[in-house]
C-alpha cells in the first residue's frame, strides 16, 4: 500500500521509534508501512495521523493526489 507516511513522520520531527511509541506499535510496524509492506487498520492509521498532525487523506489516500496531478498536468 503506497503512503506518504515517512514525509508526514519527517514534517512532524519524528522518528520512527518516537512516531511507534505514539502510534502503540513497533519501530519496526513503522518501517514496514513506510515500505508499503503492511496494510495498517484504520484504528492504527488513525493514531498515526494523530501522532503527525496530518489528515488520513494527506498520507494514505495516495490515488486522490495522483488524480489531481493528473488533472492539473493536462
């Protein structure tokens, strides 16, 4: 699953083990969907969203930005 999580850990002056520890996950849970490698629930991506001050759109609704670049581009 494609995601903006890193951008959004970054932006929130994070890292991975601080953004685990508010997320109530592992560091390596964090890696994982940074990688696109796990599919979190939305009870997790809902603490990961409140942990960076972002949105769900913002660093899991990847196809809703690229349909708007897409857009603009034309």
């Amino acid at each position: 699953m494609m995601n903006d999580l890193k951008i959004a850990r970054v932006e929130a002056g994070l890292t991975q083990q601080q953004l685990a520890e508010k997320s109530g996950v592992t560091r390596q849970t964090i890696s994982l969907i940074e990688k696109g490698k796990y599919n979190p629930t939305l009870k997790l991506c809902l603490a990961i969203c409140h942990a960076t001050g972002k949105t769900l759109d913002d660093i899991f609704w990847i196809e809703k930005r690229q349909n708007k670049n897409e857009t603009s581009d034309r």
